[in-house]
C-alpha cells in the first residue's frame, strides 16, 4: 500500500522491467513506496519501446502525486539481463533487441534525470537487504523462484557482481552431473530442478508422457505447463494432488541442496527466499527447503548460523532495490 511522503524525504524513481510487465514507483530514500504505476512490457516491440513504456510509468507514479521527475533525485532499473558498467545490457534476456543495448544513456535521455541500471535478482536481493527481510543482516544471499531461479548476493553492503559483472549466477551451480537440460544450454544446474520451467518439464513427463492423472490437467487445460501459474500450482498442492506433491518437494530439496552450497561458502547470517512459488507456498515448502539444505551443509553447526526466511518485500522487492541501489550509487558519486 502506497503511503504519503509527509517527511520531506529524498525522492527516488524504481523501475521494474519484466517479461509481462513494467512496475514503476516513487519511494522516498527510508523505503516508503509514495505511489506506483503498471504498463505491460509488450517486449516484442524492441528495446526503445520498452524504455518508452518505462519512461510512462515512472512519469504516471509521479503524477499521482503531483509529482514530476525533476522531484526525484535519480531513477533505478531493474532488468532481467546483466548490465554492464558503461550501463549497456551484456547478455539478452526475454526481451527480444535488448542485447548490447544502451539502456543507462536512452533512459536518462528519455527521464532527464540520473539513471542507475541492475540486475531485476540483483536488485531484489538488495532491497531485502536494505529495506526488507535484512535489515540488520550482514551478508544475505537471496533466491528467487518463479519462471526461472534468480537470486543475488549482498556482502557487508556491496552486490557480488564479480569483475565480469555476471557473478552470482545462483540457479547455474550443477546439481545434478548429466542431469535436466537447462535454459543456459548446460545439463543439470539448479534452476533446472528448482524453477517452474524446470517443473514443468516433469510435469509434462508425468502427466503426458506417462499419462499419470492430475488436477494440473485442469488448472492447466491448454497443457502449457511451463508458463503455469503458481496459484494453480497452490491449488494442487494443497488438494494433495501426487503429481504437484512429488513436483513441489522435488523443488525444495533441490533448493535445499543449493542453499547448503552457498552456506558453507559464505557463511551468511541470512538466506531469503522469495518468487511467485514461494509466495503462493512458502509456508508449505520452507521447511523442506531448510530440512534438505541442514543435511548438507558442513559443517553442520554452520546451519545453525544462518537464518532461512520469506521474503518481506513482495512484489516491491525489485523496485525498492533499484531505489536503495540508486541512491548508493548517487551518494557515492558525490563523495568521489
């Protein structure tokens, strides 16, 4: 729910750019969310479209509050794609056109105003830090799981980006040596196992291939399993459907198995784990997930260490991100 801005805080624009819609919003710099704006993406119209549909929200956010751009101090983007430092997109996403696009210098031409661009799992995982779930953490590691398995990480402030700007990768550790093939080409990473796509594919297996019976065959009628909704996933679930059951579980021991990795090389105080999937069943499948990942870690008195929660943030965890992320990249641009 929006709230109104009556401390006179710094104004910040957040941007979300995903893959059927763009969320815009005006927060102030404490993480209060003034007002926001919904477009859909329509990404098959090309990069320059999309970042005109961005430029409207932001600008319709601030006009709901008889605001204009110039009240706010810089914009964040989040993007499903790595951007790199001279602020163009290195790899191509969902988005068709957006490779190698110059998006840092088309939104600040399009915005007037200073423009900072991140990873969308990137930036989620800093607004939990910031402003959600890790407040008072000191290293957070988070996952995200929806179409695929994103996540970010955050060490003592500073997003791991490595110097490729490609680093933490989180769904693209090998679990599973020749296993499922997964979006990125390669045989048995995480997000293989522990994203809807990955789901999806043994769905179909089950449900067509081995012709097993399912409610998914109704909630799913046109039998598009990979682009199923986590609410119809929820349904099944909670109806007990076997097909779903044995699906869902497979993803939190996965998950799990990933969670332990990370733990025993980071060492974090706070994992959060956040997505569509979770949102609709995290009370059910958070346990699982923290039950697979406390028999895999070493040493085993290092899970003890580390707490495993929800995400806080919600769907405004992206554009919350973009916001802190922008306003410590201006105020770091004013001290240097």
């Amino acid at each position: 729910m929006a709230k109104k801005n009556t401390d006179k805080e710094r104004l910040f624009g957040g941007i979300d750019v995903g893959g059927t819609k763009i969320l815009a919003m005006v927060a102030d710099e404490k993480g209060n969310v003034i007002s926001t704006a919904k477009k859909k993406t329509k990404g098959e119209a090309g990069f320059k479209s999309v970042c005109e549909r961005a430029d409207a929200a932001i600008r319709e956010a601030a006009e709901l509050e008889n605001l204009s751009l110039d009240h706010l101090e810089a914009i964040g983007i989040g993007v499903p794609m790595v951007v790199q430092p001279d602020g163009t997109t290195a790899v191509a996403s969902n988005l068709p056109g957006w490779k190698n696009a110059p998006l840092i210098k088309t939104m600040e031409d399009l915005t007037r105003r200073p423009c900072f661009a991140e990873n969308d799992c990137n930036a989620g995982t800093y607004g939990e830090y910031v402003y959600g779930a890790g407040k008072d953490a000191k290293t957070l590691i988070g996952f995200f799981v929806g179409t695929g398995l994103g996540g970010g990480i955050v060490f003592h402030d500073q997003l791991i980006v490595g110097e490729n700007r490609m680093a933490a990768e989180l769904g693209h550790i090998v679990v599973q040596e020749g296993g499922r093939i997964c979006g990125c080409g390669h045989k048995g990473c995480l997000e293989s196992y522990a994203s809807k796509t990955g789901m999806a594919r043994r769905i179909l297996w089950e449900v067509v291939m081995e012709g097993r019976e399912s409610l998914l065959t109704q909630l799913v009628p046109d039998g598009r399993y990979a682009t199923i909704k986590s609410s119809a996933l929820q349904e099944a679930y909670r109806k007990g459907d076997e097909v779903a059951v044995e699906a869902l579980d497979e993803l939190a021991h996965y998950l799990g198995v990933g969670v332990a990795t990370y733990i025993t090389i980071f060492g974090p105080d706070l994992i959060v784990i956040g997505g569509g999937v979770f949102e609709a069943l995290g009370k059910e499948l958070l346990p699982k997930v923290k039950e697979s990942a406390r028999q895999r870690v070493f040493p085993e008195v290092s899970f003890k260490d580390t707490k495993i929660t929800l995400t806080q943030l919600g769907d405004h965890a992206v554009g919350l991100g973009t916001v802190a992320y922008a306003r410590a990249c201006l105020d770091k641009k004013a001290v240097n």
